[in-house]
C-alpha cells in the first residue's frame, strides 16, 4: 500500500523542507523572492545552498545541475558532482552559493535563432527560486533560466515569468479599483492534461519511423479502429496500469499531483491530468511528466509516443491546457459564483480574456503550431486552425443581456432525476462541456484544447498570460480616470462584448459550416505551422511583447527562426526515414512477394493441367503498377530533396517549400504504400502493421 501524504514532495526542495532546515531570517527573505520578486541576496544564496546540499546528500545525491528549459522543446542538464579535492588527497562534499545562483552552459550549442555565433558560445542558466529543487537520478536538479551572455532569452521559462509578473501587474490593479486591497500577488494557474500512447517496445523498435520520428510513415488503416469506442473509459489493461501506478508514485516523489489516469479514444491511447497549480510549476512539472512516461514506459518494455499523430486514420494526441487566475488570498477571478449576473469582477476578468483571445488569435494559432501538430489540428479530433471561444449558454445569454442593457433574471439550477430510487438527484451545471471548441470556459477556467501532446506550455501560457495582462490593462486605463466606476465600468464591459463577441461560438467547431461562419466572421483560419508562424514577427505582436518586457524584437525574430526551423528540419528526417524504409524494407518486400507470385504462375504452368492463374495474374499486375508508382515517387521525393538543398533559399522559403512540395511527395508515396500493405502477405511485409501495434498490448 502505498502512503501518498508522506511520499508526496519527498523528493523536493519544497517550502515544508525549507521552513525546517532554514533559519528563520533565511527562510522569510527567501520566501519575500518568491512571493513578490524581491531581490535575492547572496548571503542569503551562501546558507540556502548549504541546506540544499545537506538535503540532497541525505537523499542520495552525488551530483547537481541546472535544470532548463532550451528552445529544443525538452529539457537540458548538465551534472556536476558535490565533491572537492582537499589538500589530504581527500574529498568534500561543497556546494556554493555561486553553484546555485548560476551556470555556464555553451550557449551556441542550443538553438538560438542567430542570436549566437559558433565562437560565441557563452551563456547563463539562473536559478529561478519560485521553482523548487527536486531530486532526479541521484541528481540535485535546480530548476533555472537560460539566456546568452548578452542577456537574449534562449529558453521557454524567461518569458514565462516574465508574463506572470505582466499579468500580476495589471490584475492587481484591476482589483484595487473593486476595493480588493489585501491581494498582494496574483497568478496564473493551469492544469495540463496530458495525451499519450503505449505500444510494445519490441514492436516499437523494428519501426525506424517509430525510432527516428516519433510517428508512423506508413501503415494502412486497421480493420478495428476507434470505431466501436470502447476503448475510451474502459478497463484498463494489466501491463499498461502496472505502468501508471509507478508512474504515479514517481510524480507524487516529485510533487507532481497527478489525479486522473484513463484510457483515451484510440487503441493504445490513455491520459493524465494533474491538479492545477501555479503556471511556472505546472510547466517544470509537465515536462517531467514526459521525462517519466518515456523513461518508465521502457523499464515496462513499452514504447511511449507523445507524437501528436503516432497513427493515421486514429485519434491524435493532445494536451489541454486549463487556465485559471487566482489570487494569493485563495480567489479564482474566473469563478462565476451563484450569480455571474452581478459578479462585475468576474465578468470584467471574463471579457478580458474574450478581447484578448478574439485581438490574438494568431498569437494563440502560433503557439500549437508544429509539424506534429499539422497533421491533428482539424481532423475531427481536435479543434480546427480556426480560434474560438465556447462560454456556453448561459454566460452567453448574460453577455448579450449586458451588451442590451436589458435585465437578467438567471437560470435556476435544474437537477437530473435519473428515474431510479437508488440513484441520486444531483445539480445540473448550467454549461454543457464543449470539446470541439479550441478555447473553452468550462466553469472556472479555460480550456486551451490546440496544443500537441509532445509541447511544452511554456509558449502557450505566456502568450495568454501577456495578451489577458495587455486587455487588464487597457481596462485599468480607462476605470482609474473614471468619475462614474459603476456607470463606466458598465459602459466597458458592454462595448467590449460589442467588439468581440464574434470569436463566441458555442457549436460545433468540427463542421465546415463552422469554417464558412468564421470567415464571415473575419477570423483567421491559419491552417498550416508555415502560415501561422509567419504572423510572429507582425507589428501588433512585437508592440505587445516589447511593451510588458516579455520579448524584444530581436527574441522574437529568433523564436521565429527557431520554429520554422524545427518545422522543415522534422519534415527533412521524415522524408529520409521515408526513403530509407522505401529503398531497404518495402521496395524489397514487393519485389519478393511478387517473384513468389510469378513462380507460383509458372509452376502451375508447367504442370500443363489447364489450372487456372487469374488470381496470380491480376495480384501481379496490381503489384507491379502499384510498385513502379512507388518507384517513380521514391525517385520524385529523392530529386525534391536534392532541389531545396541546392537552392539559396530563406528559412521561410525552405519551410515552405517542404510545407508545399516534400509533404505532399511524402503523403502520395504514402498512399501508395499503404495500398501495398493490403496486398502483400502479411510473413513479406517488413515492419509490424497498425493491427499490431495498436493492439500490442495485452
């Protein structure tokens, strides 16, 4: 049996450890860093490493690193061990406060969008206090930020806190003006739920797609799919539930609180969700998450794909990201109460993230934007490329009621009587859940349903926290010259709903009478990664980010440069992962079913008995005219690659170009080969099928 309540955080430097084992000068100046940003001292940093080490020491740590957050889209570590020569020819055990505070990884080494030269490989990890310390492998892991020795932000956490402190700003001033004085801090909270698959690790690895891409290149559709969903909810497997019970464990050692696990829609597909907490933990604690899953998953002899779309023709992989703000004081600004209808703070927060979303819907594209992510966005799985808000009917109702000026007199809660004796009555919610919307409230929160299972929320949570902070703002400009607070406040909100209540749709985001309404709209459908990146570097977007000091120009030109980047460089390991399966497994497998196909012919020729050959016959032809299109498209994707490589072509050209030309190769040699598949005996093809893998697992 396991004991949660003394396990959980075992494993961290957390406030609990450091009230115990800080002095109480030490832990109240640390604690004022945390909480509301104050300078940390170096002095202070000198016994805080002291205690750190001792901890870690205790807890079998020979090593520590700084733990960060680079452009790669996983984290980055770099181990050094606790001891120190002494002139015995002996050893101790130091850590300085020096050690802790800062680190010196090469800076060019990462991807740095040209901010780095080569030869200018200096830069800075900086430990982030209002993340805690955890111990991983026998490792002391100090959460940090990493920037060049220019000060040029080079990883996903910089502007993150940035954000928060934008978004803290502006609330609280929101808030003094309600007369809520004692809220000294407020954050942005969030929960990430988190998408994944599990497959046999034998299969897995006779799979190069699998092993270099993360997804299947080929593979035709399964005769059971997703089809009879029952999967979704249903018993879960022995081998797959031994797996996330030690994968629970792992996380609650690691103050990850890990709550819901269950399999999802598709074969081999399942979730976890956490419960929410601040928005910097939930992203370090996310990106553990994914660590875990891997890393477990082969202890398990499983393979774990968080690839947004590891199957075609099945269920992607997501990962919704709920968003909240809540104060110091225990508050969730976006709890409606019993009356939203004369909740003015709440439906002053509330319109506030409807501007914001409806003004930056390419910033939120942008930031679920990959090569992964492509292929699931708008496949009847996910939201489309389109960004929307679902408030449901009754804050719907209420919004318009504002915009009018006319009364509203609220809904009574009605209750579900489920027609048995035993069974009890139980409060309906006054919204139904929207899972086709890309941006749902769902009573007290935001639901960001766009994101790819294999992203940091780093990117997403930044960008909502700054576009919410700059909307808060423009309100708070307004309400501290007014005169009239309620006449004005009343004014605001109204014309804010008037302006933005076109990005409200609460149908079905799925339906292509959707994209037809949402042109009409005048929202944008920003249907690829190439399209949407584009939009970064836009003027508007510059002025936001400059303007609360979450990017410079110069930051945001590099993330551009950085994305499009990784979008054409995936493409480009694709398409060689193609032609190498093309050349040495498939290509063959063809040929020699096909040859066992002509000998079987001829041998019922020879026997000169009249016997029939059709069969042979038309199996061979199919073979050989689907073959030698398969040939000549090996041949097309080979020569298009050959042609971006000679040519002197911009990041956004290339990334185009593979968008445009390689991508479609890739798709039509798919086609074909999944044809193929269908026809060859199942001993002749090279590679485990989708029947296999999906149900690998017993």
């Amino acid at each position: 049996m396991v004991d949660i309540p003394s396990i959980f955080g075992s494993l961290v430097f957390n406030d609990e450890v450091m009230k115990a084992r800080l002095p109480k000068d030490v832990y109240e100046s640390l604690h004022r860093t945390i909480e509301s940003g104050t300078p940390l001292e170096l002095n202070v940093a000198r016994v805080v490493a002291d205690a750190m080490k001792d901890w870690a020491i205790e807890k079998g740590a020979t090593h520590y690193t700084h733990w960060f957050q680079p452009m790669t889209g996983i984290t980055a570590e770099k181990h050094d061990s606790f001891l120190k020569p002494t002139k015995d020819g002996k050893v101790i055990m130091k850590f300085s406060e020096n050690a802790l505070v800062h680190g010196e990884p090469d800076a060019s080494s990462f991807p740095n969008g040209g901010l780095r030269a080569t030869f200018e490989a200096r830069g800075y990890t900086a430990w982030d206090p209002t993340s805690y310390a955890f111990i991983k492998d026998d490792s002391l892991c100090i959460p940090t930020a990493f920037c060049s020795y220019g000060g040029d932000t080079l990883d996903k956490k910089t502007p993150l806190l940035r954000s928060m402190d934008a978004l803290n700003k502006q609330a609280l001033r929101i808030l003094k003006l309600f007369g809520n004085t004692d809220v000294k801090r407020v954050n942005a909270t969030v929960g990430a739920e988190q998408e994944y698959f599990l497959i046999d690790k034998k299969m897995y690895e006779t799979r190069m797609d699998l092993v270099h891409c993360g997804r299947t290149l080929f593979g035709a559709k399964p005769p059971k799919g997703q089809e009879m969903e029952d999967h979704y909810f249903g018993a879960i497997k022995h081998r797959v539930s031994e797996f996330m019970k030690e994968l629970d464990v792992e996380l609650w050692k690691l103050g990850v609180p890990s709550k819901t696990k269950h399999n999802e829609a598709a074969p081999a597909q399942h979730e976890l969700a956490p419960v929410f907490t601040t928005v910097n933990l939930a992203t370090d604690q996310n990106q553990l998450t994914m660590e875990l899953m891997k890393s477990l998953a082969d202890k398990h002899n499983l393979a774990c794909l968080l690839h947004e779309k590891p199957f075609a023709n099945v269920n992607g992989s997501g990962k919704h990201d709920n968003w909240s703000i809540s104060t110091d004081t225990g508050v969730n600004l976006l709890e409606p109460g019993e009356t939203p209808y004369e909740n003015a703070q709440f439906l002053l927060f509330l319109v506030a993230v409807i501007k914001a979303v409806d003004e930056y819907q390419d910033l939120l594209r942008l930031s679920a934007a990959s090569a992964g992510n492509d292929h699931r966005l708008g496949a009847n799985e996910a939201p489309p490329a389109i960004v929307s808000i679902f408030l449901g009917d009754e804050l719907t109702e209420i919004l318009d009621a504002v915009e009018k000026n006319v009364s509203y007199k609220g809904k009574k809660k009605s209750r579900f009587e489920l027609g048995a004796m035993v069974l009890p009555s139980f409060p309906k919610d006054t919204t139904d859940r929207n899972r086709t919307s890309s941006f749902a409230f769902t009573g007290n929160k935001f639901e960001f349903r766009m994101l790819g299972s294999s992203f940091s929320i780093a990117c997403t949570n930044y960008i909502i926290n700054t576009i919410v902070a700059e909307a808060l703002k423009g309100f708070a400009d307004k309400l501290e010259k007014s005169t009239d607070f309620n006449k004005d406040l009343g004014n605001l909100v109204a014309k804010t709903i008037k302006e933005h209540k076109r990005i409200i749709y609460n149908g079905n985001s799925y339906s292509e009478e959707w994209v037809s309404e949402a042109e009409k709209r005048g929202l944008s459908n920003l249907k690829s990664t190439v399209e949407a990146l584009a939009t970064f570097t836009d003027e508007k977007n510059v002025k936001l980010f400059e303007s609360h000091k979450i990017l410079r120009r110069a930051e945001i030109e590099s993330r551009q440069e950085i994305l499009l980047e990784s979008y054409y460089k995936t493409l480009n390991i694709e398409a060689l992962t193609m032609l190498e399966m093309a050349k040495k497994q498939i290509l063959p497998a063809v040929l020699m079913y096909e040859r066992k196909l002509v000998k079987m012919a001829l041998h019922k020729k020879q026997l000169n008995m009249g016997l029939d050959m059709s069969v042979e016959l038309d199996m061979i032809k199919k073979l050989t005219d689907h073959g030698k299109n398969f040939y000549e498209l090996i041949d097309k994707l080979d020569s298009d690659l050959i042609t971006i490589k000679d040519k002197h072509a911009s990041i956004m050209e290339t990334a185009t170009y593979y968008r445009d030309v390689i991508l479609t190769d890739m798709n039509a040699m798919r086609a074909v080969v999944d044809e193929l598949e269908l026809l060859v005996a199942k001993d002749y093809w090279p590679f485990p099928t989708y029947s296999d893998l999906l149900y690998s697992v017993k």
